[in-house]
C-alpha cells in the first residue's frame, strides 16, 4: 500500500496453455493446486497444468467458514484428517506463504443425551487412535468461552461440549494462493477463466485430453476436483458418481475487538461460529434441502442459523451481518469423500469432501498427488475408493461431518 499498490510481482505466472500436458487438474481450488504442488514437489512431474473456470478459490476454497479439526470416528477418516492436520501445522513454512493457521480450538457443544453419547463414543475413538479430543462439563465449555450461555433456562441447554485444542481455522484464500505460487513456482501452469468443457477419449478408451473455452488441450492423464461440479465434469466421461450437489451458506458480521476465542460448533441446532482476525463473526449454517447450482442458499436456512447463534450467544443478538453467500458441496451418501481412480483409464477423480473438505485440503492433496503419480492409492487414502459402493464398506460419518444435511 505504500508503494501506491503499484510494482506488485504477480505470484503465479499466467502461460498460454501448451499443447499438452503429462498431467491435467481440473479445478482452480486448495485440493487442486496443491495436488500440482506435491506432484512437483514429491513426484518430479513439473508438465502440469491447473485449468480453472474462474478465479482461483473463487470455489468452495474462499467460501467456507474454515474450520480444521481431526475429531472424526472411523480409522479410514482420521487417517487422512490428522494427515491433514499435521500437514497444516507446517504448511506456512513449507509454502513459505502465511496461510494463518491458527490451532484455537474446536469445540462441538452437546445438548441432549443422544449427543452426549455420540460424542463421547468420539472422543474415546479418537484418545485410542492417538488424536485429541477432550469432553468438557458445561462450566468447563464457559470457561473456554464465555460469551456461552449455559443457563439451565436456555433454549438450547448445554450438557458438556466435546474439544479438540489442536483444531482450528485458517485464511482460506491464503491457502489457494500460497498453493498457486509454490506449484507455479515449480513449473506448474496455473490456466484461470478457462472452462472445461469436454473430456476426449482415444479408441482404447484411455483419456487423451480436455475440450475447453480456450480450445483442445491434450493430457496423459487427467485429474478432476471440482467439488459441487464433479459429477458435471466426470459424466464428460460417462462416470456416474454417488453424489448429490446442494449448497451449504455462510455469512460474516460487522468487525468487532477480539470477543471469541475459539470456534464453537452446534450441530444440532445448525450453527457454527468463530471470529476472524478481522474482527468479523464468521458463521455457517446447515446445507439446503434440495439439490442446485445456486451460489446463494434458502432464506428460511440462515436465519435458522442466525436465530440460534442468538441464543447459544445472546450478547451477539445486536450485531449486524454484513455479508451472506453460498458454495456447491458434492456430498456422498455415507458423507466420506472419494479419492481413486476411475472405470475410464488415467482419469482420476478427488471428490465428495461436501460440507467438510477444507480442513482436508493438505492432506486430501497430497494423497491425490500419489495417486496421480502411482496409479494407486496412497495407503492413507486406500479406504476412501469408489468401489466402496459396490462392496458395501461404506464410512458413515455423517455425525462427524458435523453439519446438517
Ligand atoms: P473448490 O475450492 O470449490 O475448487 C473447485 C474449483 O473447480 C472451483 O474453483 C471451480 O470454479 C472449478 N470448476 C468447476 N467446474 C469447472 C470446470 N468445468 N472447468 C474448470 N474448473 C471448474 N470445510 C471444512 O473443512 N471446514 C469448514 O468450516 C467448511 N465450511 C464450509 C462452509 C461453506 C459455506 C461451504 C460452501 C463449504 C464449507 N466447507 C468446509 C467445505 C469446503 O469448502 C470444501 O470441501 C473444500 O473447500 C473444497 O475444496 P476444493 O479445492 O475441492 O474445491
Ligand atoms: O466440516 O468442520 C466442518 C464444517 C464446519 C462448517 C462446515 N463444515
């Protein structure tokens, strides 16, 4: 700003697509760029490209309410959750790109007796696979955030809160730019406003490349993680994926002084709520109840959301909200992603992350990285294939996942 916002150096630069590439990402977003970063990084394989409809992030990336946490329940999901967050930990200075992550605690607050046991059958999970995860008494939960009314005359009475200290938040753009520029940095050709529109396939069936809005671009292999689009972009190939795309809404509020300390999740009211370093209250709500493509959400939805903020936090009752918007999340029905390869040769596809990809995005990226260099699945990632559907061993975290569907 001093300089004028002038003599900016743009972070990734921005090539004319080549004729081909070893390796094409579909889907401008945290898991794409940074599967481009580790392949380079990891695997060698520099002749990639990211081919993004619009902007960077401007997916579900830069439109999430950003919590980080690794509380889920089956040893598939904690494997690539605590991957991930490990991966976070050191992310910063493995980008050399501040993407803030900031371990303030998760708390999941319980309100009746089925919670309680949900939650605790989660905490002893996670304990006994080696993850965090503590159960708070209500007194404990107020003492860990104060602005919380545990009043036995609340609403919504609180009967202790499940917390994992080490999850937390993180500037979501940051993580897509830090991505861009380390992966382009390496080589990677990051392609923006650039829509796919087609997947070309040879006589074997094998894929050959993408028709796009900027022409053909040909591939060896192709990588797809587009979040609510996937399914859109794999049916180009005639693969029918096992998902539903609906949209799930946040909203942030006018800046206030530092006021939350952590992040507080009700999933059984539908409300999450941190603050940003900004100052402003950033919550979220439950996914609407039909599917769209509408970056917006139900009215009826958010102020559901707002309605119980106001009485698990009644000092906030006054605050004014300054900015609503909605994403497409792709969602299974056993609410686990998939990430595999696909009954089309050297098609890939990283998807289903729905409500709850974004704490993912490290560890999903890596992972997908190995299995676009390997051909198969890193062992991390071995449960999450999509012949699950077909055997039957699904992983049902639908508690886990944390938000209403
Ligand atoms: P995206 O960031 O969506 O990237 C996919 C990209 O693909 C997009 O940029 C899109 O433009 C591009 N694309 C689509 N079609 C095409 C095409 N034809 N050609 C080229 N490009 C295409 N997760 C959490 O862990 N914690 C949270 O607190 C959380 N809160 C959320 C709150 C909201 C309101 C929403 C919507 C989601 C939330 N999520 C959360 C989920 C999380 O945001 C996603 O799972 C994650 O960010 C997905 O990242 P991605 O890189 O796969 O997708
Ligand atoms: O997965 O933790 C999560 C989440 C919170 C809000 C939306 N998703």
């Amino acid at each position: 700003a001093m300089r004028g916002h002038k003599g900016w150096e743009a972070q990734w630069t921005s090539p004319e697509p080549r004729k081909e590439y070893d390796v094409i990402i579909v889907g401008g977003g945290g898991h794409g760029l940074g599967a481009a970063y580790y392949l380079a990084k990891e695997h060698g394989i520099t002749n990639v490209a990211v081919i993004e409809k619009g902007w960077l992030g401007g997916g579900n990336t830069g439109r999430n309410t950003t919590i980080i946490r690794s509380n889920y329940l089956y040893d598939e999901s904690m494997d690539i959750y605590e991957h991930s967050l490990k991966l976070w930990e050191g992310l910063s200075q493995d980008l050399n790109y501040n993407v803030m992550y900031s371990p303030r605690g998760v708390m999941m607050l319980s309100h009746n007796v089925h919670d309680k046991q949900s939650f605790q059958r989660h905490v002893h999970a996670n304990r006994l696979y080696g993850i965090d995860n503590e159960w708070l008494t209500p007194q404990q939960a107020k003492d860990f955030v104060p602005v919380l009314d545990i009043s036995a005359t609340a609403r919504y009475p609180i009967n202790g809160a499940a917390l994992q200290r080490r999850g937390g938040t993180a500037r979501h753009d940051a993580v897509a730019w830090g991505y861009a520029r380390a992966a382009s940095d390496r080589g990677v050709h990051v392609i923006q406003n650039c829509e796919v529109k087609g997947i070309r396939r040879g006589p074997d069936g094998a894929v050959t490349g993408v028709e796009t809005s900027k022409g053909f671009i040909g591939a060896k292999k192709i990588a797809v993680s587009a979040s609510g689009h996937n399914s859109v972009i794999l049916s180009m190939a005639d693969v029918k994926l096992p998902l539903h795309s609906v949209p799930l809404q946040a909203l942030v509020s006018e800046p206030m002084k530092p006021i939350f300390p952590c992040v507080v999740m009700s999933n059984s009211v539908h409300a999450y709520i941190s603050q940003s370093d900004k100052g402003e209250l950033v919550i979220g709500a439950g996914t609407d109840q039909y599917n769209s493509y509408s970056q917006t959400g139900g009215l009826q939805i958010i102020t559901h959301t707002l309605d119980a903020i106001c009485e698990l936090f009644p000092m906030f009752r006054r605050v004014k909200m300054m900015r609503q918007w909605g994403g497409i999340t792709d969602n299974t029905p056993d609410r686990s992603a998939i990430q595999g390869v696909t009954p089309v040769p050297n098609l890939f596809v990283n998807c289903g992350w729905g409500t709850g990809g974004f704490k993912a995005t490290p560890g999903s990226a890596h992972l997908f990285a190995h299995l676009i260099a390997k051909g198969e699945p890193h062992k991390l990632a071995a449960g999450l294939t999509l012949d699950r559907f077909r055997t039957g061993r699904l992983i049902d975290e639908a508690a886990a996942a944390a938000v209403a569907h």
